[in-house]
C-alpha cells in the first residue's frame, strides 16, 4: 500500500504501546498476526464478494506500478550517464568546441545522408551536430517508460545533457539554439511534427525559454548558365527566376525543388542554411499551453477521430504538397 | 550576435499545424491510397510505367529488378529504394495478389515470410495483364504531370483496361484513416461491370449475383455473406476467413489434421510458430506432432492429434486461437475526384467510377484515333492527286530549284502537309504509288473516320464498345474462383471448444457457487461415507447442489424477479474442496440482488413451463420458451409488487400439482394449469389467500407418492404424504387462490414453519439454525404424520435460536439425478 489507498482498522486491546512519539505505529507484536490474519481473510472476501471494487484497486495499483518503473528508468538513465568520466555523449553527436551554452548551437538532423552534408558544412566552433535516422517513437502514444528506452529519442536526451520529465535541469542544458533541421519534404515535416512532441511532452522548459528553432532550408534552386540562386518560398522563385533571366527572356532557367538536405553540397548548406550570417530560424514559441496540448493530443494522439476531423476541416490550406 | 541573421517566431500550435497538415495530406493523396480508378498507389503506378516505358513488356525478356527500381527512382519517385523494391516485389508475389501484375524471375520471398533476394539477383518484367493496365496510354487516354525534378513526364493515373482496384484489392495505412480492399475475380467483376452497363439500376442484389464476395490468392474459404453484403453496401464490414483443413486418418485409426490452404495475408511460418507456442503453454490441448511438410507439391501442414482428443474440438480452438481464421476488415476507401479526395465507397459506387473513367478512356482514344485518320486521310488525298498527275508532279520536282513545294501548291492546291510526304517520298516510291492500294486505304479510312465520329457521338456505343473489349478481356484473362464460401455464418460457438461433460455445480447460502467434474465424485461405493463437496466459511453452508452438463443453461432467479442465464462451462471450474467463487463475479448482479433459485435446462424448449413462486402468495407460470430472448444476462421473468420477493421456481411439464406452504401453517395444492401461462412481464395470480401476516415459505411440485417435509423455528418437523393435500376420490387437488388446508399445526412449542420442502425419503436434509449450527439427516428418520399435527423434534436447538432454513443433499453424489434440490 504505498500512494494514494487508505484502510482504517480499529483494534481494541488492553496495553497497548506505541511506536515513537508520534503514535504512528502500534508496537504489540501479538496484534500483528491477528490483525494480519483477519484482515487479509476478511479483505479477500470482500474482494471476492465486490468484483467492482477489486478491480478499481488493481488499475489504480497497476497504474502506480507503471509511472514507478518509469520513473526508476528515469533515474536510471540519468545515472548512466553520470557514471563514467562525467558525460558519455552519444556516437553520432559531433560536438562543438565552444562549452558556453548561450553561444552553441546543435542541429538535429533527420537522415545520415543530411548528417554528412551538415557536419562538413557546419563552424565546428560553435555548430554541434546529431544526427537522426527514420522517424522516431511518437511519445504521445507511447507509455513513459518505452520513451526513456527509445533508442532514436535517448541520444537526444543525452546530447542536450538536461534529462527529461520532471528531472529536467535548464542549468545543465548544453546548447541553447536546438535546431530541428529536417528535409523540405513530406517526411521532414513528420519528423517535425515527432521531434516538436517529444520536447513538448518531456521538455517543454526549452520551448518555453525559446530554445527551440526550426531551420529554414531553401525549397528551389534556380540555374541559369553559371549563375545560382536558391529560393525559400514559391513567391522568391519567381521573383529571383525574374531577376535572373534579366532582360533576356528566352533565357533558360533551371528550377529544380529540393528534396532532401542531402543534395546540397556541404558549403551549399552552410550558405542557404546554417550560415548565422545570412540565415533565417524559426523559433518555435509557446504562446498558449492549452491550446498546445489540445493540438498536440489531437494530432498525435491515441484517438484517430478527431484527427480526421482536423484533417477534413484543414485540408484546404495546405501548402506544401509533395508527390 | 549576428545581427543579419533573421529569426522568426512561430507559435508551437501553428508549427505543428502546418507540418502536421502538410505531411498527413501528402500520405493521404499521394502516398498511401490507391486512386479509384486504376487501383494502384503513386509507387506502384510508377513501377508499372518505368517498366513499359523501358519497353519491359511481357514477351520482352526479363531485365534485373535493378534496372527498373534504379529507373524509378531516377524518374519518379524520389524516395528510398528498398520501398520501391519492396513495393515490386509485392505485385510479382503470387501469394499477395490475385492476378500478378510483374513477372518475376528468382526468388520472390515465399508465405513464410521469407525476404526475396536482392534486386541485383532478380529479374522482372511486366506480366501479360499489367499489359493491360497500360493498354491505349500513348493515345492521349489519360492526364500527364511533370515528374520531381520536371525532365520528364508520368501519367497521372494508367489506363487500368481492367478493374484492378477490385481485382487485386488495396490495403494502406494512411493518417487519421486507412483502406483494406480485398482482392477478387475477374471474371465475376468484369461480369458485374457489364451488367451495370447493361442495367444502370442494377442494385446490390443484382451485382451480388455476379461478384460473390472476394477471391483471395491463397484460396481458403470465406465464412459467411453477410460481412461480405455489409462491405459492399457501405464500403465497410467483415469477412472471416478460414485455412482449408481436413480430417486424415493414419495409423491406427489415429487422426491429424491437415491445412492445406492459408486465409489471405497469414504467413505460414508464424502460424506453425504461434501453434507450437499454444501447445507449449497448454493453451492448445490435444495435439501431439506439428509438423510442416509444405514441398514443391503444395502447401501442406500436419496437425497430430492426441489419441483421446477430439478432433473438432481441436480444430475449432485452431480456428478460434491462432490466424488459421482471420478477419479481414474491409473499409474500401480511395482517392475520388482526381485524386483529390478521399471517400470511402460501396461497390456499386467503385464500378460507377471506373465505368466512367473507361468510357472516358475510349473518348479520348477515340478522339485521338480520328485525329491521326483524318491525318492520314490528309495526306492520301494529296498522294491521290499527286498520282494522277504523277508525270507533271516529277517534272515539276525536277525542274525546281528549291520551291518545289510551292510550286506544287499552287499548281494542285495541296497543303504543306500533303507536299512535305510528297518531297519525302523517295522517287521509286512515288512512281509505285498504285492508285488502287491509295483509294482501298483511303476507303478504308473513310469508313474508319466516320465510325469514330459516330462514336464521339453516341455515349451508348461508347458503352457497348466499353462492354465488347471488356468481355475480350475476361475472355483472355479470366479464371475460376478460388476461394470458396460457405454460407454458415459459424461464428465460432464456444461451445464448439468446450468438451462436453457432466458437471457437479454447487452452490451455497452466500453465494457461492463452483463447477466440478462429475468424475471426480465418481469413486465410492453406495453406502459410503460421501466426500466433501465444498468447502464453505464458516456460516456458510451449499444450498444447491446439481449436475448438469457444461453445454446445459443454468438459470439463476434472483429476488427482483429477474432470471440470468449461464451455459454450464461458464461457471468456475474449481476442485472438490475449493471454496469457489461468489456469484457476483459470474453474474451480473445488481446491489441486494440475490440469487433465490436456479434451475437447470438442456435448451429453452416449448413444451416446458416454469412456476415461480413469491413470498406473498402469488404464482406465475411462464414458457421456457420466452426465456430464450437475445440477452443472456438480467432479464425479467417477473414482475413483483412492491415488498415481495421471488421464493421458488419450479420447471414443469404442464401437468404438475404445485404444493405452497405458508408460515403459519396453511398449504394449499393445485394444478398449475389453473395458472394461465404468461409473459415475461407479467405480475401473475395469486396462489394462496394468505391470513395478516402470513408469508410463503416453501413451495415445490407435488408428486403423488412423496412426502412434505416441513421444519419449523423451534426444531420440529414432521413428513406428510402428498396425498393429504388433495381431496375426493380421485386426489383432485384444490382451485388456486384460496386460503388452503392445514398443513401444521403450530404450536407454542414448535413455533412456526421456516421451510417445506418435497422428499422421497431417500435423500440427506441439512437443517440450518440462525446460531450457524447444522444438521444432516437422513430424511426418513423423520416420522410421517398427517397434516394437522405437531411433529416431531428433529433439531434441538437452544433457547432464541431459531432453525432458519432447510437444504437438500444426495446420500450419494454418483447417482444424482438432473436436479437434487428437487423433489
């Protein structure tokens, strides 16, 4: 009987000596079998006799069994990682050089492919880089102990050095820019959408405090005989496609749609992308905790009606429809 | 820092919107649906087009799977390639699909589950049917897009010259919604196509009588046709399926089980597992050997049975327990409208969209079949002329310079068309052309352009173009159903899993009740001591003990007037001395309802009756029959008025005698047909007029020839013949409704009646008194007295205890009959 179940036994006896000052605890070793032997006859009749009852109070015994484990995990995750020479940090992360928090910058990039560009394009001063293979566990249908098992969330987890949940620790936070910088495509923003929950579920401090950023990669590149440009956005195509070509309008120009990160170059990356100079973040912000755990239980939640229903309603203002 | 760089803020919420919007529309329309009208995924389009594109027909030799994965993702499909392989794979599978569309070479994967190999091992090309799918594209038939990177471009949809949607089914998860179309027959879609061509108010019915259900690769048989109407009707519902088994016997006379054929989609290397499994943890009982014996042969799996099992038993709890039955869910959705849309559809509503699309599809071709005649007629006219003046045309090619073309323009007033075939022909040619050749070609196409403006014309001959090259196809292409189905609905009764036997259920004052096999009290001897049937707590005692068989209804009345209904197996089987389980956990008991009497039955048949009894005097007599309403659990058998309770049932022929017996001391009998049968609601009639304060508190059939037992408060008691209950020569019994005839006479001494119950002298009574105290005896030490007397002592209790009630016990388990309690 450890939270939340109560059970008031009245015993009579003569003699009757107490534990400590505060009276918590009856002393006679005697009564304990008695009580013992009773209760557990009478409560297993009861229990029989009352099927309702019983089974509340094994939902409510199992459901503290379970944020228990979780939260043993939890600890135990966090142990782990104090254990060796302070921090083990992820295989993949390729860390910054930079210990200041408030200047560095990690890239949380979807695909090994990207993860390449990324790191040969990145200021190794400053600019960390993990990056992240498939799409990971969705935390709001999954229970809290699968999340501390996750092995695509658990690298994250370790590379920001915060821990999660209820241990979270801004202090410890080892990068105040985290950036999500997933492909252009259909499958980038799903990986968003998965990453967004993750730090929306377990570490909503850093979205709170406005550490958390989208990257802006550019959608087109347009070629026209040597020169380049990129373009973020339909309306930026046709303009810089308008500069481009000039005064020449028979002038070929070639348009072609990112589809991944992993078709630019490492440098090309660095200049569209991750160039502090030039280029342009999405901090996500938090402007109304109600209305974003409505959303996020909508969206990514257990239940696929109302999910339906918001797709049905939305369907119209999409943007960015790839094939 | 790095004041250049520009960042903006977006609220988490809008974030998540538009990403999650983003990413669910794309794998709605483009990802995971197929579209309605050619039945395939955007991946599957793509591999069916790289393919003809790559000229990778069927009577082409086959090309590594490579080559054709490479060329799609090159060209179309910018995504990863183990999912277009995969994706390949499928449609070359023949275990997925009812009718192929890749030929495949090599190793494919297999039911087991077992991964193909590599594409750089295999080789594919289109099979003779995908030849179909892709059947009139070069003729303008459908919509071109610009692929990825625009340097090409791909139909937005294939011709699809046959249904494939249904033909080969779909099944795709996409988000906040999913598809899951079965396969089926082409010959039975294509007959049900013509006939709403030939009928457009064809209803379901109609199209039922052609497309039966769904005809899946791996054969197996369908169970039922109502999931199958259900998905038909409303794009949802679902079908059971089953694995093909028999029954073969071997050595012996020892029988197996063999599966032959799988349900759709069951791979077979899990099945033998999960069966293995079973039969490990006990779950499965009665198999002895599985073995898989699957070879070039066919699919063949051996089931060994136990030499005691039976073997229906066992293949019910194959069926019920492992895939060996499956469901499949139908919920055929697909993308509507252009692939704009997704909707789930009825049958009827996909062969109207694909009826449409293929006359749009002969439209089209039509369209463009007139276009390249009148071209042709075009120049053949210029050639006609040119023939007929040949002599001048080559003298005028001749003697040009470089305006041979005008000059034969203006001269014959022919197009530059008409000239430009004319310069190209080479000089030989030209003096060949045969007039007669020139006029049959352009007779012939004459005919042609005329036929096919009559076609543009005229949407019936569209139809009944649509209708022949339709019929051409089945003729070619179609084959025989497969998978059979069976009319039985057979949800699997779990009674089919449940081996029949007698069982011992005992039931007790608190309500206690267990089920043990008969077998287990079968060992002693008459005469012998007994054995303990239960174990009860203290305070408690069995009430009820009977033996019916786990296939038998046990009906539990309740004091509210309520009555359950519980096949026997559903009672916890516990062992001899077990104390069980309390009634609350079995039925479904409201607060202070409580069980007051139980009955059991083989069936709910007509020809039987149950009298109910209540403590204020009143009957009620009501078919078995009524009972047998769709609920299993709570329903009323009586209606009661306020402050009385249910007491007794009795089941009965229709010609019993019911005996009341009243605390006071009266009892009346009559024939239960003075109670006129009821229904379930009814409050019924009353039984026994009964004096201020007075109250039933026995009642049972009575049986010439047995004896009332009657025990009162104070432990005396007395047995009376039935017989003096009745009256006149013949024993007729009394009208219902009176006050009756003494029964006891109640004294200061004896004080008043607790409980009567009927005997034969050759059962054990068990007498219980409010201090917990009680008594077995043999029910005929008990004297017989007549009606009006005193009885005997037969408990002594002490002062202010009182004997509150009165049970029954066989003397011997062994030979009990239906219903101990029972007289």
């Amino acid at each position: 009987m450890r939270e939340g179940l109560t059970a008031v036994i009245s015993v009579k006896l003569e003699e009757a000596q107490f534990e400590g000052q505060t009276k918590a605890k009856l002393g006679n070793a005697r009564i304990r079998t008695l009580v013992d032997n009773v209760v557990s006859d009478q409560l297993a009749l009861f229990l029989e006799e009352n099927p309702m009852v019983a089974r509340t109070i094994l939902d409510k015994a199992m459901m503290a069994n379970r944020a228990r484990e979780a939260a043993r995990k939890a600890r135990e995750n966090i142990r782990r990682k104090t254990g060796l020479e302070g921090e083990r940090l992820p295989g993949k992360l390729s860390d910054c050089n930079e210990r200041d928090p408030s200047l560095t910058e990690i890239y949380i990039v979807e695909g090994d492919s990207a993860g390449g560009s990324a790191k040969g394009g990145r200021d190794s001063r400053f600019q960390a880089i993990l990056p992240l293979w498939g799409k990971m566990l969705n935390v709001e249908k999954a229970r809290a102990d699968k999340v501390y098992g996750n092995d695509k969330l658990s690298p994250v987890i370790t590379a920001l050095g915060c821990g999660i949940g209820e241990d979270l620790d801004l202090n410890k936070l080892r990068y105040h820019k985290v950036v999500i910088m997933a492909d252009a495509d259909v499958d980038g923003s799903h990986i968003r959408t998965l990453l967004l929950t993750f730090f929306f579920r377990y570490m909503r401090p850093l979205i709170e405090e406005g550490y958390v950023y989208a990257a802006v990669p550019p959608l087109y590149k347009l070629t026209r005989g040597k020169m380049s440009r990129v373009a973020y956005s339909d309306e930026e195509r046709d303009k810089e496609s308008a500069e481009l070509r000039g005064d020449n309008p028979n002038a070929k120009i070639d348009i072609s749609r990112y589809k991944g990160l992993g078709e630019m170059n490492a440098h090309e990356l660095w200049e569209t992308t991750m160039d502090p100079e030039k280029r342009s973040l999405r901090r996500i912000t938090l402007d109304d905790a109600i209305a974003a755990d409505q959303c996020f239980t909508i969206l990514m939640g257990e239940s696929v009606e109302p999910r339906r229903e918001f797709i049905e309603q939305n369907a119209k203002y999409v943007i960015n429809l790839d094939i | 820092m790095y004041p250049q760089q520009t960042i903006v803020s977006n609220d988490l919420v809008k974030e998540m919107q538009t990403s999650f919007i983003e990413y669910a529309m794309s794998v709605i329309v483009a990802r995971a649906l197929p579209d309605v009208r050619d039945g395939l995924k955007p991946v599957h389009r793509r591999i069916l087009y790289a393919m003809y594109a790559d000229n990778l027909t069927s009577d082409k030799p086959f090309k590594k799977s490579a080559t054709c994965v490479g060329d799609v993702l090159g060209r179309y499909h910018p995504h990863g390639d183990a999912s277009v392989y995969d994706a390949m794979v499928r449609l070359a599978q023949d275990f997925s699909m009812r009718y192929m569309l890749v030929d495949g070479h090599g190793n494919f994967g297999s039911i087991d589950g077992d991964p193909p190999a590599a594409y750089r091992y295999t080789e594919a090309r289109m099979s003779k049917l995908s030849n179909e799918m892709l059947r009139d594209i070069e003729k303008d038939t459908v919509d071109w897009v610009p692929n990825f990177d625009e340097s090409r471009k791909e139909p937005k949809v294939l011709p699809a010259r046959f249904p494939n949607l249904l033909v080969n089914g779909s099944s795709g998860i996409a988000v906040g919604m999913a598809t899951n179309i079965p396969p089926h027959n082409l010959k039975e879609v294509i007959n049900a196509c013509i006939c709403v061509l030939d009928n457009s108010e064809a209803t379901l019915s109609d199209l039922m009588e052609h497309i039966k259900g769904p005809d899946f690769p791996t054969r197996g048989i369908i169970m039922g046709r109502s999931g199958i109407r259900a998905a038909y009707a409303t794009g949802r519902g679902r079908i059971v399926m089953r694995g093909r088994t028999e029954f073969e016997e071997h050595a012996g006379g020892r029988i197996r089980i063999i599966v032959t054929e799988l349900p759709y989609q069951v791979n077979k290397k899990v099945l033998v597992e999960t069966i293995a499994d079973q039969v490990k943890d006990k779950r499965l009982e009665g198999i002895s050997d599985l073995r898989d014996e699957s070879d070039r042969n066919g699919m063949r799996i051996v089931i060994e049975l136990k030499k005691d099992a039976n073997p229906q038993v066992v293949l019910n709890r194959l069926f019920a327990q492992t895939s060996l039955q499956t469901t499949f869910s139908v919920n055929m959705l697909a993308l509507v409208d252009d692939q704009s849309q997704p909707k789930i559809l009825s049958l009827r509503h996909i062969l109207d969209e694909y009826l449409k699309f293929q006359e749009e599809i002969i439209l089209r071709r039509t369209r463009y079949d007139l276009r390249k005649a009148e071209e042709r007629a075009h120049i053949l006219e210029g050639l006609l002329i040119a023939q007929d003046n040949i002599d001048e045309v080559i003298h005028i090619i001749r003697s040009a310079y470089d305006d041979a073309k005008e000059k034969l323009m203006a001269r014959f007033g022919l197009t530059d068309v008409q000239v430009q075939c004319i310069l190209d022909m080479r000089l030989k040619a030209l003096q060949g052309l045969e007039r007669d050749k020139l006029m049959a070609e352009y007779k012939e196409l004459e005919e042609k352009i005329a036929y096919y403006q009559k076609l543009l014309g005229d949407m019936d001959l569209v139809r009944s173009v649509l209708k022949q090259e339709l019929i051409d196809l089945r003729d070619k292409y179609g084959d025989d159903r497969i998978t059979e189905i069976q009319d039985v609905e057979d949800e699997i009764d779990i009674e089919d899993l449940i081996e029949e036997e007698q069982c011992v259920y005992t039931m007790t004052q608190n309500g206690y009740i267990k089920r043990t096999a008969a077998t287990e009290y079968s060992a002693q001897k008459r005469g012998g001591k007994g054995v303990k049937a239960m174990t009860t707590r203290e305070e408690d005692v069995v009430t009820s003990v009977f033996t019916a068989s786990t296939h038998d209804y046990l009906l539990f009345f309740t004091n509210t007037g309520k009555v359950h209904r519980k096949k026997g197996y559903l009672i916890p089987e516990a062992g001899r001395t077990a104390k069980g389980t309390n009634i609350v956990n079995v039925l479904p008991l409201e607060a202070g309802e409580k069980v007051t009497a139980g009955l059991s039955v083989r069936e709910l048949d007509e020809e039987s009756y149950l009298v109910m009894i209540t403590r204020m005097g009143t009957v009620k007599r009501i078919a078995l029959s009524s009972l047998n309403t769709a609920r299993k659990a709570g329903i009323r058998a009586l209606t009661l008025e306020e402050g009385d309770e249910l007491i007794e049932v009795r089941r009965t022929d229709g010609h019993q005698n019911i005996l009341l017996v009243t605390h006071d001391g009266m009892a009346i009998c009559f024939k239960e047909t003075d109670i006129r049968c009821m229904g379930r609601d009814a409050v019924g009639v009353r039984g026994i007029r009964l004096k201020e304060g007075d109250y039933v508190v026995g009642a049972a059939r009575a049986v010439q020839g047995h004896t009332l037992l009657s025990i009162t408060e104070n432990g005396y008691g007395k047995r009376t013949p039935i017989e003096e209950y009745l009256r006149g020569e013949g024993g007729e019994p009394q009208k219902r409704g009176g006050s009756g005839l003494k029964n006891y006479n109640v004294t200061e001494k004896t004080g008043k009646v607790v409980a009567a119950r009927v005997v034969t002298g050759e059962e054990d009574i068990l007498m219980i008194s409010d201090d917990g105290t009680i008594i077995r005896m043999d029910a005929s030490d008990i004297n017989i007295y007549s009606r009006a007397t005193q009885g005997v002592r037969v408990m002594r209790v002490a002062e202010d205890v009182k004997v509150i009630s009165l049970a029954r016990a066989e003397k011997e388990e062994e030979d009990s009959a239906p219903l101990t309690e029972e007289e």
